[in-house]
C-alpha cells in the first residue's frame, strides 16, 4: 500500500491528502496541548471522542444551513473534509465569563454576559495567538469585510446552535473557538466552518453541578479528560463504536 503524503501535522490533528481533489483527510490524534503546548500530554481515546463529537456538531450545522468542511467520517478517527484556506483567525464567542477574559478584566468565571461578545486571535503560534481587533484585520488583509460580515453572522449562528444543543443535554455553552476556511468554486470563493468543534475548543459546565466537561479538565488538573469528554458524547447519543454513515461523500452547497 502506498504512503499517504501528510499535507500538513498540528497540536491535535494531522491532515492527509484525500481520495479525491479538494478533499483531506483528517486524523484526530490523543495529544492534549494547552498553554501553548508549555503543557503536553497524550490522552487514550481523546482523539476518537473528538472525531465523533465534531461530525455530530458539523453534520448539524450543514443540516441547519451552516456551510462546514465536513463530508463524511471515515473510520473512529478520521473525517473527509473538504480542503479550505484557513482563515489565520480564531473566532471565539463567550456567553459567560470564563478563562482568559476573565483574567483580562477582572470578571468571576461563569457571570453570565449581556449578549454573546465575539473576539478574534491571529493565529499565530509564536506570537501566543494574540487578540486582535477588527481593524488589524483589515489592515493586515487576513480577512474582507465581506469575510468579516460572514464571519460574524455564521459565528452567530454557530453559537445559538450550539447553545441549544448543549442545553438540551443539561450542559451550558460558555465560551467556543471556531476556524473558517475559504473554500474555492471556479470563480467564487465562500467560507466554511471548518477545523473541528469539540470539548477541546468549548467550555461545557454541567448545568446543575456546574462540573467542567471540557478541555479546562486538563489545563487545571481537575481529573479525567476522556471521563468528561465522554459524558458529553454519552449525552448527546453520540459514543464510540458508532460506525460511520454509509454512502457517498455529499459536498455541502
Ligand atoms: N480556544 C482558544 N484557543 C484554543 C481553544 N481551544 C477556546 C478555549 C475556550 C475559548 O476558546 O477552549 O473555549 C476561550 O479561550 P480563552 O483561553 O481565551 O479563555
Ligand atoms: N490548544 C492550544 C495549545 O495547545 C491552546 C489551549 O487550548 O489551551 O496550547
């Protein structure tokens, strides 16, 4: 068999070239990084649970009308995507104060925000990922304003989603991190969500004990990672041994 050519390896993903053009292949691994991977550990099961919860939230969006990257999972730890330009932004939205907002301005950990606020990081490894405005944005070209206002308004949509979904499993959305790629159509080029939604880019409070779900398990020592990960999936109906949807990759419109 041949050796599949690795397009590119991050802190918790490898993609591989696709079957087909404009696909990847993405694999999920059990690395666990945080704090700029100051804080590395490997995680048994962190990346099947991932792989599964992103194609549960991924395949709800594009059923909600919310373009993705997501075509179809593959196996316990790999999904075909279509291949994207990442947008070198990390788009985070916080319902409720928590983690580095709460330690730039001084808020409790779980205060409920007036309205959803979006923030923006350049994706940059070296630089920390730093908080940008939207004016760098435009000043340093990483996205349109045509981009930005799709940005926004899917972000929006992401979250209500997500909220809902959550909320139905007795879990509050506090904050996300979400990554969009431009997708290229002959002339025309449009965004998709894209990277993966998962506890390791949400915060997830259970409702009524207010027990962390989410990757701050592991950040802040507070147990197990796969216990907490796989509360949510075992919630959402949504576990491992699942095989994956029959057919035929569908390309999302
Ligand atoms: N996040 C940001 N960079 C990487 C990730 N995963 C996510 C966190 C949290 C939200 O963005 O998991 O859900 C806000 O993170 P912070 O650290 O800015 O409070
Ligand atoms: N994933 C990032 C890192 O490895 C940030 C985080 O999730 O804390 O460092």
């Amino acid at each position: 068999m041949a050796r599949r050519k690795k397009i590119y390896e991050g802190k918790a993903k490898t993609l591989y070239e696709g079957p087909e053009p404009g696909t990847l292949v993405q694999y999920f691994k059990d690395d666990a990084t945080a704090f700029n991977a100051e804080k590395k550990d490997v995680i048994e099961g962190k990346g099947v649970l991932n792989n599964l919860l992103s194609e549960y939230f991924m395949t709800g969006l594009g059923q909600i009308g919310v373009p993705t990257h997501f075509l179809k999972r593959l196996n316990m730890r790999e999904q075909l995507i279509r291949s994207c330009e990442i947008v070198p932004l990390e788009v985070i939205v916080r319902n409720f104060a928590a983690g580095s907002m709460s330690k730039r301005l001084g808020i409790d950990e779980g205060t409920q925000l007036p309205r959803p606020i979006v923030e923006f990081c350049y994706k940059d490894d070296a630089l920390g990922d730093p908080l940008v405005s939207e004016e760098h944005i435009a000043a340093f070209g990483w996205a349109s304003q045509q981009d930005m206002d799709d940005i926004l308004s899917m972000t929006l949509r992401v979250n209500d989603f997500m909220s809902g979904v959550m909320l139905a499993v007795g879990i509050r959305l506090i904050d996300f991190k979400i990554e969009f790629g431009r997708v290229f159509e002959g002339d025309f080029q449009r965004l998709v969500v894209a990277d993966e939604i998962s506890p390791d880019s949400c915060r997830l409070w259970d409702i009524e004990t207010g027990r962390k779900l989410d990757k701050d398990v592991f950040r802040r020592d507070l147990g197990s990672l796969t216990d907490a990960y796989s509360e949510v999936a075992r919630r959402l109906g949504v576990m491992p041994n699942t095989p994956p949807k029959g057919g035929k990759p569908t390309l999302v419109n």
